[in-house]
C-alpha cells in the first residue's frame, strides 16, 4: 500500500516524538519534504512487487479433537518434493514459527493468526531436497517466550506421560508429536532453551547447535543473538541426521558465519568416545528450584558415561550462577525491541526479511496485543522501560558481558572435552488453570529456564538427552561443548544412550494420526 503523506496532526506527533522542537510554520515547511522523500518508499514498494514470491498450492488440514489428543498439531498437511534422499519416507513436524510456504503459520499468537508464509524456510527447503515429508505444523508457545505449554493459542499442549502436566515450550507441539511416534522427527526453536525444556520433560532428544551452525532465516526471531533452530528426535542418531542436513551457511542469515565446515554429524557418532573428558558444572545442582531428585538422575547419568569409559569430575564455572542476569537483561530488552516494537526482524541487519511477515503482524499486534501471553507482556512492559530509561545501554552492558561469560565457559572447556548439568531442575509441572495468579502463571512459564538460557546468550551447543525416569517423569541430561564442536557433543549423548540401552516412551502411547480432519483448507 502506497505511503499517504502525513498531514499536520501526524507531523506534529512526529515532532514530538523525536523532541525537534519544530514550529508550526516550521512543520509545514518540512512537509513537502518529506513528501518528497516518501517518493523513494512507493518505489521501492514497486519495485519488490515485480519480484516478491507467492505462495504456493499446497493442502492443509486442522486435525480434530480425536485426531489430536495432545493439542501438538496446529494444521496438518503432507508436503514433500519426490525427492530421494537421507530423510525418504520419513515424517517432519515443523514448530509454527518456521515457515512452510502456503501453510498457515500462526506463532503460537493470535497476533500471527491468519497469516500465510510465501516462502519455505531455509531448513524447510533443505529437509525437503533431502527426501523428508512435512507432515504439519506444531503448536508452540505464544510468540515462543515460555518455557511451559500453556501459553500457546488456541489452548495448552498436554504432556503424553501426564496430561495434567505441561510439555515444556516454547517448541511443546514439536516434543509431543515425536515422543508419541506421530512424527518421525521435528524442528524446534531456541532461545532460552525452547529445544532442550521441551525434551527433557517429554523424553526426546533436542539439540541446540552452535549460535550460527544453522541458518535462521524463515524462522519468527525474537532476538537475533539467541535464535536457535534444532532438531528434536527420539534418537541421538536421528538429530546428528538432521543436522547433517540443516547446517551450513544458506548466505541469507547474518547469524551465521560466511563459511562453516560441512560435516557428517551421524558418521562421526562412530568415533569412540571412550577417553573423553567430562567436566560435572557443580552450579548446575542444587539449584534453588532443584528437586534432588532430578539432579540424582542426571548424576547416575554421569556415572553411565564412566562406565563407558569416560572420565568425568567436578569442575565449579561461578559465572554460570551470574548468566541468567546477562540473558534477562538481553532477551527482555532485546525481544521488547525487535520482536515487539520491531515487528520480529527490526532493522538494521543483511539478512533476508519477510515484509509480507512484519506489515501482518506489525498491524496484528497493534489491534489485539491484549490477547498477548502474561510472558510476551511482561517483556513489552519491562523491557521497552529499561530502553527508554537507559536507551539501549543495558542491553549494551549485558552484551559485552557475554565476551566474559564465553570465556568462563570456554576455560572449563579447555580442560574438557564437554560440561554436563541437569536440562532442568524438575520434572514437568501442572498446568495452570486459566485464571492462575500472575505469579503462578510466570512461575510455571519461566522457572525452569536457569540452566538451559545461559547457552543460548554464549552461543555453545547443547543437547539434552533422557535420564532415568524420576517418579515416573522424564528428566533430561545436557551435554555442552565448545563452539561447531556439535559433533563431540552428539558422540557423547549417542555413546550415553547405547548405554542405557535407548530411552523409553510415554506408557500409555497414544499416536496423534492425521486420517481424519475436522476442516480442511488450502493456500488458494
């Protein structure tokens, strides 16, 4: 839509908000000017319009109830090229703040509802040339800021061991649909642990790669500096597959370095890893939210890996109690700037932008932020204050913190070949009823974030595998290694896994299928 002018009222809340301190007679010397300028806008808005893509033909389906037990699917479809690859026959969910062209894509947010992405994902495009069918779409959290489940619309995913418990978030739909063997295989998003907390609570796999490893671009950002894509899969072999095939760069993303090793992560998981060096993070335990439980397990865990002929001890990172503050400071201020204020991509990068994405949603938000999560609000409220307060400058401080969080991290790596802590600190918890106090609500969402975050603020990979059940709930073991050292960090969790013999599946396994539907739809 061509840019009007502004008229004088306009011109003057312009005036204002800059504090130019502009005339009347001064504004409306201005305004042909500007007029003038806006020229270049309707130009460019042209000039897109010849080349920008369009979405194409592809069938969709909102499952029923029946066909939905868990609330995972947000639509259903069977997208595939014909391709012959790695992925042939196998079956992907996709976390709905990843873009399947002509499929809807509603964020967990009824900010995003309606909207219908034009172009695939970068993943999406290489999962798919790779013989893999996307077989739809998988709730997530409101905008994707909550580590529980409950958060996303149209309502909560349910966690398949317990389904008075939540799933973990924000990627809840992605963990369900793989642990019930609806999908094969899944993607998930990460920026505060949104691959790992959903896995440790429903027993699957999810690996965070190395800040960059995989491109971002078609994926919803929150925060530039922590968004994560990952896959999330029953088996450690599984995630090193899909990594294999979503890494590297796609020239698109300025996340990502210009050039990155090509490696085939499933082939090194033949390396022995006998020998390698575990270092047990001690402020990772006993946490003020730990259950001893949980943190029992994963050091039984540990002694699996001693008994598969790893050593392992302990190593104290005090940094790692402090880094919380930095990705507060970092994903409060930062989310409140570009996912809120700057209509997800913000300003100011290379990468490749959906326009048809920020003008959607930018008018979506504006209309029915009232509908906004108590999580999504709490960032809008606290962190567009601490920008106006100290324009910019904590987030600047907390950035530059982080050099020294990586080096902390980065010293105990050099001593060993991999840190291991608790995913979580608990067991999956109850689901807040809709009318829960606040501090309930953000307690549940955001409790369990402590261990998970720091590594999204540092860039290191981390995996969470399956523990041991404890008291009948998955809890999860995670692996961090050094930076594009991804590939250590799978041969440990695959040799912990061939361990203990493969992890276990919900009991009373229910397989969300996708043969019947209560509506369907297509792109056109």
């Amino acid at each position: 839509m061509p840019l009007t002018p502004p008229d004088p009222d306009r011109l003057a809340r312009l005036d204002e908000h800059f504090h130019l301190g502009l005339s009347p007679e001064r504004r409306s010397a201005f305004a042909p000017f500007v007029e003038g300028a806006l020229g270049a806008f309707n130009a460019v808005e042209e000039l897109y319009s010849r080349s920008a893509p369009t979405a194409p033909e592809r069938e969709w389906s909102t499952p029923s109830e029946a066909d939905n037990p868990y609330h995972a699917w947000y639509v259903t479809t069977s997208v595939n090229t014909g391709a012959a690859g790695p992925l042939s026959g196998r079956t992907v969910a996709v976390k709905d703040n990843t873009a399947v062209a002509g499929v809807p894509m509603m964020n967990g947010s009824r900010t995003v509802e309606g909207f219908v992405p034009t172009r695939d994902a970068t993943v999406i495009t290489r999962l798919l040339d790779a013989g893999a069918t996307i077989a739809g779409k998988a709730v997530c959290e409101d905008l994707c800021f909550s580590g529980g489940s409950f958060t996303s619309k149209p309502g909560p995913v349910l966690n398949p061991w317990d389904t008075t418990r939540n799933a973990g978030g924000s990627s809840s739909g992605s963990a369900v649909l793989v642990a019930t063997g609806a999908v094969d295989l899944a993607t998930g998003g990460d920026q505060g642990g949104s691959v790992r907390m959903p896995s440790s609570f429903c027993g699957t796999v999810g690996h965070k790669p190395t800040h960059g490893l995989v491109p971002y671009t078609g994926a919803f950002p929150i925060e530039q500096t922590l968004d994560h894509l990952g896959p999330i899969t029953r088996t450690v072999a599984d995630s090193a597959l899909m990594l294999s095939i979503m890494a590297g760069p796609d020239g698109l993303d300025p996340r990502q370095p210009t050039s990155i090793a090509r490696i085939d992560y499933l082939a090194a998981l033949s390396e022995p890893a006998s020998g390698l060096r575990v270092g047990v993070v001690t402020e990772g335990f006993g946490t003020p939210v730990s259950d001893p439980a949980v943190d029992a397990a994963v050091r039984d865990a540990v002694d699996v890996l001693r008994s598969a002929g790893l050593t392992a001890e302990e190593v104290s990172i005090p940094w790692h109690t402090d880094a919380m503050h930095l990705w507060n400071v970092i994903a409060t201020e930062g989310a409140a700037y570009q996912m809120v204020d700057g209509n997800a991509f913000g300003l100011n990068s290379q990468g490749l932008y959906d326009p048809e994405l920020m003008a959607f949603y930018g008018r979506q938000w504006r209309e029915r932020g009232a509908e906004f999560s108590e999580t999504v609000k709490l960032v809008a409220l606290a962190g567009r204050y601490a920008f106006e307060e100290g324009h910019g400058s904590y987030y600047g401080m907390a950035r530059n913190l982080v050099f020294e969080l990586r080096k902390a991290y980065d010293a105990a790596l050099s001593a060993y070949d991999v840190l291991v802590m608790p995913t979580l600190p608990f067991t999956a918890q109850e689901i807040p009823p809709p009318d829960a106090p606040l501090d309930v609500y953000l307690a549940t969402a955001l409790s369990m974030i402590g261990n998970t975050a720091p590594f999204d603020a540092s860039g290191h990979p981390a995996c969470s595998v399956p523990t041991a059940l404890v008291d009948g709930l998955p809890a999860g073991l995670m692996i961090i290694g050094k930076h594009f050292d991804d590939g250590t960090v799978l041969r440990v969790a695959h040799t912990y896994e061939q361990a203990v013999g493969g992890f276990p599946s919900p009991p009373a396994l229910t397989t969300a299928t996708t043969a019947t539907t209560a509506t369907t739809g297509s792109s056109a």
